[in-house]
C-alpha cells in the first residue's frame, strides 16, 4: 500500500531537530541529489530486487552502533589497522554494500564530494521502503558527515542479537529515543527478505519451540537442515520471513506474530510481552497505522547522533577515509 505522505514522519521531521541536520540540506550545493539517490535506487531494486531490503538493514546497523556516520561501509584496511563493521557476527547476511558505489559514483558524477555517505544510507533506506510498498515521500533531514573510523569492537554491544530478551531490545532502542511503539514498527522491517537458518536452528532442534505454530514449525524444518548440520549448510540455507507478501514492507509481520509464525525468537516474544503486545494486534489490525509509525521511527533512528557541521568528512568513495 502507498501513501503519497505521512503525518506522523513529517511532524517528526519538521524544523531542525537533527542536530544540525535539516530538510533539502543540498538544495544549493546538489539540488538534484535526493532525486539521483531515489533514481538510483529504483534502477538496483528493478534489477536486483533485495537491494531495497538491503538499505533498510544497513541503516539500522550503522544508526545502532553510536551514530548515522556511514562507518559501517568502511571496509578493512590492513595498512592503517582498519577493522570494518562488516566483519561481525552481527553483520552476518549483509550483502548489496557495492551497489552504495553506484548511488555515490552517480552523484560524484552531478556533485563531486558534496553528498555523504552518510546521506546516501538514510536516503536509501527511505526510498527502499517505498519501492517494497511502504510509507511513500517520508519526509527526511540530510546534512549527516561520515565517520573517520570504524566501531568494529562496539557492534556486538550495540547490534541486537536474534534470541535477545524483549528488555534488551527495548533499551538498546530507547538509547536512540525509541519506544515500544517504534520497536514494534520498525522490527516489522522484518516482513521482507529473509533469515539464515544459522539463527532458527535452536527454535527448531530438538523440538520445535512451543510458542511456534506446529505446522510452522514443519515447514521451517523442511527450509532448514538439522541442527547438527555443519555451519557452512546452516549459513547458506534460508527461509523468508514472510511467505505471503514476501518482497512487501507491511503488516504480514505483524499478523503472523499473533498466529505463532515469528521467525526470530525475538520477534515472537513481541507478541506475548505486556510492553509490546498492544503494538503488535494493533499494527496487524491497521496497515496504516503500522506505515504511519514506521515512518516516524525510521526517520528518528536515521537522526541517531549524527556528525555534522565541521565533523568527520565527506568520503570520496563509501569504502575508505579521503588520503590526507
């Protein structure tokens, strides 16, 4: 479902409460950037459709670990000691990072060192939700600088793990200045793309969960092989998080939460806590009202602690700090 606006994301957005960040930052520098970024976008997700789920995931993983900075594409870098974000567990499954080369050669291209990468992920990540049928035109502040270093050794004290409690995701999100409510919409990010079985395995071995649909669990063992199966196998192998709209950002999350079909223990567990539970029917209840939450939570996220003004740089290429 498409809306052509979102009241909640535009009141959240409105003035300059990004620390430094403001709406059409590059209206004089790149007039065309947000334009060539949306381009771009729809260009990758008509040719390698997982590229919009692929922004969504990144955003959250750069905006988690301290800041919006774009350290996350830092890649590793033996001569200066680099070790990039990528390299974590907690990254395990991420993949389209060279297709962030694209968005910023096109733009270097218009623009030369003016637009961040920074930028380039939160925009990205706006304008993959809408291609996947998600909030349209969320309104979003740029003006974000990218980071210097990279917070390797910060990710797995940041990133939420898969089994996590509820209480944990919770206060890893309210660090960002996000409740209940947001966690429930933006963990409903969820309903597209996919899951390695690494990270199912314990909810189906040696019995199937008992919070899980029986005949859920089923299917997800026929998707995914035995336990004891080498971790190579288990790495590989994946099962959708969705298998009704599976390439559509809505409320199927949401629904299949109340019928015992969470693929993460931590999303399943959304279901059945006090604290998140009333989000939960009532997102599945109303697409709009789950679109309408998302959209704010996804542009507070993007505004997490960003570098702005004389901070940090603007990278000329995603990968690595602009030579000195």
């Amino acid at each position: 479902m498409h809306c052509s606006s979102w009241n909640a994301a535009t009141a959240a957005a409105s003035g300059d409460g990004g620390g430094g960040l403001r709406l059409n930052y590059y209206s004089e520098s790149c007039p065309r950037a947000e334009e060539i970024v949306k381009e771009q976008v729809r260009r990758l997700y008509e040719e390698h459709g997982n590229t919009a789920v692929s922004w969504l995931r990144a955003l959250f993983h750069d905006c988690t670990v301290k800041s919006c900075d774009a350290s996350l594409l830092l890649e590793t870098d033996a001569a200066t000691g680099l070790v990039s974000e990528q390299a974590s567990p907690r990254s395990f499954g991420m993949r389209n990072f060279k297709y962030v080369g694209a968005i910023k050669s096109a733009l270097e291209r218009e623009c030369p060192g003016t637009v961040s990468c920074a930028d380039i992920l939160a925009l990205a990540a706006r304008d993959g939700a809408a291609m996947l049928g998600g909030p349209a035109a969320i309104p979003m502040r740029t003006g974000r600088r990218d980071a210097t270093e990279s917070q390797y050794g910060e990710v797995e004290r940041y990133i939420p793990n898969h089994n996590d409690t509820v209480s944990a995701v919770l206060s890893r999100f309210a660090a960002m200045g996000l409740g209940a409510e947001a966690v429930v919409a933006l963990l409903g990010a969820h309903s597209v793309g996919r899951v390695h079985c690494s990270n199912l395995v314990a909810r189906l071995y040696p019995a199937v969960d008992a919070g899980m649909e029986p005949a859920y669990g089923a299917y997800l063992r026929g998707r995914c092989p035995t336990a004891d199966a080498r971790e190579d196998t288990r790495d590989v192998a994946y099962a959708r998080n969705d298998r009704a709209t599976p390439m559509v950002l809505d409320n199927m999350y949401h629904k299949n939460l109340l019928k015992g079909r969470g693929l993460l223990l931590v999303d399943q567990r959304l279901a059945s806590d006090p604290r998140t539970a009333p989000f939960v029917r009532r997102m599945a209840a109303d697409n709009g009202y789950f679109g309408e939450t998302f959209a704010a939570a996804l542009v507070r996220m993007s505004e997490n602690g960003p570098l702005t003004g004389g901070q940090g740089e603007v990278r000329k290429d995603c990968r690595f700090v602009n030579a000195k």
